[in-house]
C-alpha cells in the first residue's frame, strides 16, 4: 500500500504515468487535503488527478503541528501511519527529511518511474524525465544523471 503526496502525483500526471502506481502497489490512498490540493481548479493536471483519485480518499484527523511542512504533506505523513503503508510517495525534500526521520519509507515520483522500468512496466525513462524539466518541474542534471545510471540509459 502506498500513500501519496501532491507534488509527485502531479509528475505522475504529466508523464501520464499514474497508472504505475496501480501497477506497482495493490492500493493507493491519498488524505483529503491533497486531494483538494491536487483537483483545484486550474491546477496542473487537475481533471486527470481527479478522476484517477477520486475512490482514493481518506480523511485524517491531524495530531502534529506544522513543523514547516504543508497540510497536504502532514496528512500523508499521518495517513501513512494510520493505515500502516508500505511506501510514502512524496517529492517534497523537507518532507521526505522529516518522513525519513520518522522511521517511514519514502519514494519519489523518479523512484517510481525507476522501478516502473526495473519490473518490466517501461522500456525507456530518459524522455519521462525530459517532459518533467520540459514542464517546469525542477530536477536537477546531478540527479538526471544518477537517475539515467540507475536505469543503464546514461
């Protein structure tokens, strides 16, 4: 089971890759707040992602404070913990610290597409990676690069 943040659920739906996650783990759930998040109006991606998530929904009663972290990010945190998840996605480097402290098990929406191409659901990651930095979604060419390593397409 895997628990699901904003910012990669949106990489997710760019790439039209959110059937992976599917693929991948046998449910997804995301908390209300990142769901409101993600289907605003006018958001990136918001008809595709409410459509996919709509049946994903949990509500979560929230016991920590902010801590610097958004709303959407704390309920994913929280959700994880209460539905004892396998995996946190979430693309956020603050969260993903603060998660990571906290004994929970994280992976990105590059993480994803990694082992999307590791279990035979992707040929190729290279041009997934180029559509993300062609949308404005910031991944460094260090990481670019690791990433193209990890996959043999370097």
């Amino acid at each position: 089971m895997i628990v699901g943040d904003s910012s990669a659920l949106i990489a997710l739906a760019i790439i039209d890759k959110l059937e992976l996650l599917e693929k991948l783990y046998k449910n997804l759930y995301i908390p209300q707040a990142v769901y409101d998040e993600v289907t605003e109006i006018g958001r990136p991606q918001s008809d595709k992602l409410k459509l996919f998530l709509s049946n994903r929904v949990k509500t979560v009663e929230l016991k920590i404070t902010k801590l610097g972290l958004g709303l959407g990010e704390l309920e994913a945190i929280t959700l994880y913990k209460n539905l004892n998840a396998d995996v946190l996605l979430i693309d956020d480097n603050r969260a993903k610290k603060y998660a990571i402290l906290n004994d929970i098990k994280v992976i990105g929406s590059l993480g994803i597409l990694i082992k999307a191409k590791q279990e035979g659901y992707i040929k190729k990651i290279k041009h997934f990676l180029e559509e993300l930095q062609n949308s404005g979604i910031f991944i460094s060419d260090k990481l670019i690069a690791k990433v193209l390593v990890i996959c043999d397409e370097s």
